[in-house]
C-alpha cells in the first residue's frame, strides 16, 4: 500500500523541487556512527551507532528527555550534529539527509486553517503541485486511512486518532524513502494507541521504507519494530539491542500476548530500568 | 429574549448617565452649584436638537472626515504589515528601522501637523499622513510579533516536507499572524479617528476637526458635541467593521496549535 503511497506522489513534486540529487523511489539505508551531540555543556548524545535498511522499522525507546527527538532531529538534518557521521542514502550533507527524510513529530501539528484533506496534502503543496491535483493526490488515500468524509473537516473538529492519521498522510505524501516518528501514538489513549498500532503494522508490513520510530513505549517499539534499540538516561547511549524475528503480525493482541513476547518485553524492561539509572 | 436581555444593561447604564446629565444642566441650583454654563456643557436634549438640525452640515464633513480615516488607516495597513514583513525577514532590516519606528511614535503630532499643513496645504494629504503615522504602529508592531510567534516544531516539520524561507511564511507564519495584525488594526481603527480630527484641527476647510473647532469660536457648544457625537459612532461602527471582517477572515481557533 505504502509502495502505491509513494507511486502516487506526483512528478511535479520532484521536478518542482528539481535540486541536484533528488531522492529516488530504490530505498535509502540509515547509518548512524559515533554520533554525540550536546547542548551547550549538557551531553545529550555520547557514541550512538545505528543502521536501518530500506523495509526495516528500527525502534528507539529510552528514559524520557534522553534525547530521542533530538537523535531524530539529527538524523533529518534539521540540527547539525557535534561529530559522528549520520549517512542517509549514502548522502551525509545535512541538506540531502533533509531532502530523503519525511519527520512526523510528537504533535501532529496540523494547521488550523486548512482543512484535513489540505493538510495531507501540504507536502504537495509546498513541492509545487497545483492545488486540485494535491487534493486529488491525498484525497485518493483517505478512504483506506479511515477518514473518508472528513475530508473538508478542520483540524479541531478530528477526533485524536484520526488527526495522527492525517499527520502520517501529511508524513507519507511528502514521498520519501526515511519515516521518522517521533512518538506518533504518545498522545492517545491505550485503546485507540493500540487501534492505531495495527493500522501502522498493515500500513509498513510490505513497504519499501526505512523507518525510525522513537517511542517510550516499550510495546510498541517491540510489535512495531524489526530491532529495538535501548538508550541509556543523558548522555544517551545505546544500552541494548533487541532482534525481532516475526515484527508486526496482523493479529496484534496475539502477537502482544505470545510467550517471546512477553520474554523480550521483560529484558528490554529489564534494559530499560538498568539504563535509567 | 436573550438579545433584549444583553443589551438592556448597558442601554440602562447610558440612560441613566444621560438623564443625570440632562438634570444636572437643566435644573439652575445644580448648574450653578456645578458651574455648568450652556455655553461650557450643553444638555443632552440641546445636543441631540443640534444632531437633527445640523444633520446636512454633519454628514457632509463626517463623509470628509471619514475618507481620510478609511484612506490613511489602509496607507497604515500596507506600509505596516510591510514594514512588520520586512523586519521580520531581514536582521539587519529589524536593527536598522526598529528604534526609528518607536522613535517615529514619540514626535509629538503637535509638532508634526504644522509642518505638514505648511508642505501640503489645507487638503487631504497632511490629514492622511498623520492618520497614518499614528495608525501604522499599533499594525505593524502586532503583525510582528505574530510572526515571531510561530511555533518552531511547525517551522521543523514544514522544513523537513521541503519548504524554504518564503513557504513557511507564506504557509505558517502569515496565518499565525494574522489574528495578531487584527488586533493591531482594532486599536488603530480606534485612533485613527483622533488622529484625523487633530489634523483637521490644526489645519483645515473641512472634516468634522474643521466644525468642532468653528462651533467653538462662536460659542455653539451644542454643536461641537454633536460633532463628538457622530465621531464616536463613526469609530464603533469602523471598529465593529474591523471585527466583522476578522471574523469572516479568521475562521479557525488560533489556539487550536498550542493545544494538539
């Protein structure tokens, strides 16, 4: 689905943009060495390596205010890192890691001045696609994201689940091959977190995208991810790194409840509270 | 029912006031203990007698005094929201015309009008100056700070869909300051009506400035507060203009960012 997602956004979005080195539809590998960052004295980051290939979600939990959103930040280029090398694409100018990375932040951050469907439609918008067929573009989407008939609703008048919905269109129709989310159930309920946990697992089950996912949910990371990786409290370092053999079965209250389940939620629980301290 | 209601209040309160005001003129032994002359305070009933017969001369010069308040407060607009785009966009912009801007605010227009009226004679061009001058910074002050307002994680999340300087401001920064400038635009609207009377004032053939001052010299003091009467009108009716046009523009809840 997410493969027709990124087939759907249009030319005129590339060629609007028409910079040197646009990102291709082939994928493009996250890897991450000896990353640090600090802020001002305070050392957020200290020696974080990781590497994401094209299909994979990798999940990133920690103890909160360790960094995440900032490790995310660095990745999309969006804030220059102190040293290390962060290489998306193969490209590591933080200009072209900008232009490979779509970031979904902890808020959905919808304008609310536009409607839903002009919201999904932003990242479109803004490449240079006429008005008509960005709505056509996003439009052709909301069906199967469970929004159809809110496509002319505003912001304020979309129930919780259904504005990060919109966010993650708004994510996807930006056409690129790296997902960055910055906790995207954080602010839902339990019930409808899990709701929209499935519904990500379908949507990234056959797809093409590399995918980083910082939560603090340690299920999350473990039913949504192909490997979780642990970060210690500031300065962040990685304190483990979980394999997972079957991520993101369709059945997600049997897939949560499984024996290997439980087991991996225990040690990355167990990493978590050492790494905490 | 709750119409009549909300308005009976304040209706009461005018009443009230105006009836106390009509007695304190009327009845000799309150006037004299107050020192209220005809010629100093008229009664309300001689204001509102003044209203009716004078009707044709305060049309005419309000119809003059409004065309420089609705011309000047739009030069205003343009110059300031301008200006607030301009200081907005460019750091060295901000350092070089920011202190000029609030020093522009401190020139007494006392100072100010006769100059003008000497450069450019008794017509509309003096009086659309100072309203102006005095409408431009409340907008462009406000628009500014509606601009420096955006939130920084949309500013993060609009670079990282691809958009450069000028579609971030266009896309989030406008918008986000639109309800700012509006607010601006209210208190100007407000001032603008004093502004454009002074200018009259100090020089001029015309405008409802022109009359006051014209009643007073010949001790038509009935007049010169009818004159009021029509200015105050004038500036609730431009202000509630300013009101509808906000609401017709800004038609979503400008906290609706900071709550998601």
């Amino acid at each position: 689905m997410l493969t027709r997602l990124r087939e759907g956004t249009p030319d005129a979005a590339r060629e609007g943009r028409a910079r040197p080195g646009t990102p291709d539809d082939a994928g493009a590998p996250v890897r991450i060495e000896g990353l640090a960052h600090s802020f001002g004295e305070l050392r957020v980051i200290e020696r974080i390596g990781l590497e994401a290939e094209p299909g994979e979600v990798v999940g990133i939990v920690g103890p909160s205010g360790c960094g995440k959103t900032t490790l995310l930040e660095l990745v999309a280029g969006l804030r220059p890192a102190d040293s290390g090398t962060i290489s998306v694409g193969g490209r590591t100018a933080a200009e072209e890691r900008l232009e490979r990375c779509a970031y979904m932040p902890q808020r959905d951050l919808l304008l609310p001045w536009l409607s839903a469907l002009d919201n999904a439609a932003l990242a479109l918008r803004i490449a240079g696609a006429p008005r008509g067929g960005a709505r056509a573009q996003a439009g052709a989407h909301f069906e199967r994201l469970g929004l159809a008939g809110f496509e002319g609703a505003r912001p304020g008048e979309l129930s919780g689940g259904m504005r990060q919905r919109v966010a993650f269109l708004r994510t996807l129709m930006a056409g690129r091959p790296v997902l960055l989310l910055d906790e995207p159930f954080a602010s839902l309920d339990a019930i409808t977190r899990a709701e929209m946990q499935s519904w990500l697992a379908g949507v990234l089950g056959p797809d093409k995208h590399t995918v980083l996912l910082v939560t603090h949910d340690v299920e999350e990371a473990l039913y949504l991810s192909d490997r979780v990786l642990v970060l210690s409290s500031r300065p962040a370092r990685i304190a483990d790194r979980i394999e997972i053999t079957s991520p993101r079965m369709p059945d997600r209250s049997a897939a949560v409840t499984s024996a290997e389940f439980t087991a991996l939620k225990e040690r990355a629980l167990r990493s978590l509270a050492e790494a905490a301290r | 029912m709750s119409t009549a209601r909300r308005y009976l209040a304040p209706v009461a309160v005018i009443l009230v006031l105006l009836g106390a005001w009509e007695l304190a003129a009327r009845w000799d032994w309150i006037s004299n203990a107050l020192n209220i002359e005809d010629f100093l305070v008229p009664a309300p009933s001689d204001i509102a007698k003044s209203l009716w017969e004078d009707r044709s001369l305060l049309g005419s010069n309000a119809w003059v005094t409004l065309k420089e308040v609705v011309f000047g407060f739009a030069i205003a607009a343009v110059a300031g929201i301008g200006f607030a785009l301009l200081i907005h966009l460019s750091e060295t912009a901000r350092r070089a015309v920011y202190p000029l801007l609030v020093a522009s605010q401190t020139i007494p227009i006392v100072i100010l009008a006769p100059i003008l009226v000497v450069w450019f004679g008794f017509g509309l061009t003096p009086k659309l100056v100072i309203v102006a001058l005095i409408c431009f910074f409340p907008i462009t002050v406000n628009m500014l700070d509606g601009l420096r307002s955006v939130d920084p994680d949309l500013t993060k999340m609009l670079r990282s869909l691809g958009a450069g300087r000028l579609q971030r401001l266009w896309r989030a920064e406008i918008p986000t300051a639109l309800p700012y400038a509006f607010s601006g635009a209210r208190v100007a609207i407000t001032v603008s009506v004093i502004g454009a009377v002074f200018a009259e004032y100090v020089g001029s053939s015309e405008g409802l400035g022109h009359l006051i001052n014209q009643a007073q010299a010949q001790l038509l003091t009935a007049r010169s507060f009818a004159a009021v009467v029509v200015l105050s009108a004038m500036a609730i009716l431009l202000f509630a203009l300013v009101s509808l046009i906000e609401r017709k523009v800004i038609t979503w809840d400008s906290r609706e960012l900071t709550r998601s």
